[in-house]
C-alpha cells in the first residue's frame, strides 16, 4: 500500500496455524457468545445456500457454520445475515452472499500452512474466514470509514489478537512486504487484473479475482505455474459470472 497511509495493525502476534479452530478457552468469551448465537441459522445457511450449490471442502465449510456473520453486517441487517444475498455495510460498499464468500474461498484451496491475503477488507467477514483455514491472514482496505468497520468486527472477535494483520491503502499495489502469499482473495472488480498482485503469487499460488466492467464480470482463478511475470507463467481458469462492487483507487 502507499506507506502515507496509515497501518491498523502492524505486527502479527501469534498465528491461528492449526488452532484456527481451537478449544472455546482459547477463543475468549465474546467470541464463543457470538458463536453460540444464530448457530442454528448458520448451520442452515451451509446447508440449504452452499452444500446444495456444489461447494464440498470440509474445511471451508466448517469455517462458514464457525464464524458469526450476523457480528459482520449492520444491526439494522442482522435479521438478514445468513440469507442468499449481499447485504449494505459502511461506505456504500457490501457483504457477499454466504455462497460467493464459500466458492471463492473452497476455489483458493486453502492449506493450514498458507500465508493468504485479502483485497478489500469490508466488514471483515471473509478475513474472519480465512483466519479460519490458514496460517497468517493480511487484509487490505482502501476506504477508511469501511476499515476501521472491518478492523471494530474483528477485534472484537478476537482475531486481531490471533495473528490477523490489516492495512488501508490502495489494494492494486497488494502488500509487497509480506511477499509472497500462497493465496490472495479479491473482493472488489478491477477492469483487468492487477500485475503486483500476480507477482506476490509465491510458487503454486492462487489468485482468486473477479474481473472486469460492472454488469460483465467474471471470478477468475490464476495459478503460478513457474517463476517470472509473463502470462505464461501462470494458468487462468474462469469460474462463473458474479457482480461485485468495482475496484477503488486511481487504478480502478
């Protein structure tokens, strides 16, 4: 991101690794209540919106029945938030439909060991999700109002606390420090994908990318094939057509 910009966290602390999932003393307790609330909505969610439409990582759906969504969307929405369909947050941006939210991230092929990075923060839901299923989550904003949303949510969670680093800035330019990922997950549309992103692809990493104008779009999924930055170093496969809020920033 640009360095004027400000970090919100600046400095991982201790990995979800292979405790993602850990026992309820080690989540703290605002976590497990919100865990215990709407779990019977969640598991529905899964079920009727996501199993039934082809998604089958076990992990990723675990992940989806686990994280409280109703903490990451408006109080006003909250009777709304395990329904099929995008819902309004802050800065007139959205959440994505609990489907969208699983397929990107079932497509990613998330490893425990990975190291993943997310374009476009939002309310911090999908963050919370892939803090879930990998080692070391970084997420990036560029709206301010929307990631100190996003940065509140998680928080108050618990993720921060578990390893979970944020940044606002301009996500075309990715986060070249923490170079390389073995995932990154867009959730905002660039007209064509953005080149710093595909060379933080570390060896056999996935990019998984909704591109192009805003009534055309497509989720794409790049894969690094072999070092270097020319096309054929990676491999492109087109998932399915989506609608996503467009990409901000002077290369949007």
């Amino acid at each position: 991101m640009r360095g004027s910009l400000p970090e919100l966290s600046q400095e991982a602390r201790t990995p979800f690794g292979g405790n993602a999932s850990g026992s309820p003393a080690e989540r703290g307790a605002e976590w497990q209540a919100a865990v215990e609330e709407k779990r019977e909505a969640r598991a529905k969610m899964v079920a009727t919106q996501i199993e039934r439409r082809g998604v089958s990582d076990p992990r990723v759906l675990e992940a989806l029945r686990r994280v409280p969504r109703h903490r990451f969307v408006p109080p006003s929405v909250q009777g709304a938030a395990h329904n099929d369909g995008p819902l309004p947050i802050a800065g007139e941006q959205s959440i994505s439909q609990p489907y969208i939210v699983a397929a990107m991230t079932e497509a990613a092929t998330i490893a425990p060991s990975d190291r993943c990075l997310e374009i476009g923060t939002g309310s911090g839901y999908q963050a919370a999700v892939l803090a879930e299923l990998c080692r070391e989550t970084y997420s990036i904003e560029y709206l301010p109002e929307v990631a100190a949303l996003g940065r509140r949510n998680l928080q108050a969670l618990g993720y921060l606390d578990r390893g979970v680093q944020l940044r606002v800035g301009d996500g075309y330019e990715g986060w070249p420090e923490q170079a390389p990922f073995d995932v990154i997950l867009v959730t905002a549309a660039p007209a064509r994908v953005p080149p710093p992103l595909l060379r933080q692809l570390g060896p056999g990493g996935r990019l998984v990318i909704p591109v192009g104008p805003e009534r055309d779009q497509n989720l794409e999924l790049w894969t690094r094939r072999r070092p270097g930055d020319e096309p054929a170093a990676f491999s492109r496969v087109t998932q399915f057509g989506v609608r996503f809020v467009p990409f901000l920033g002077p290369h949007g």
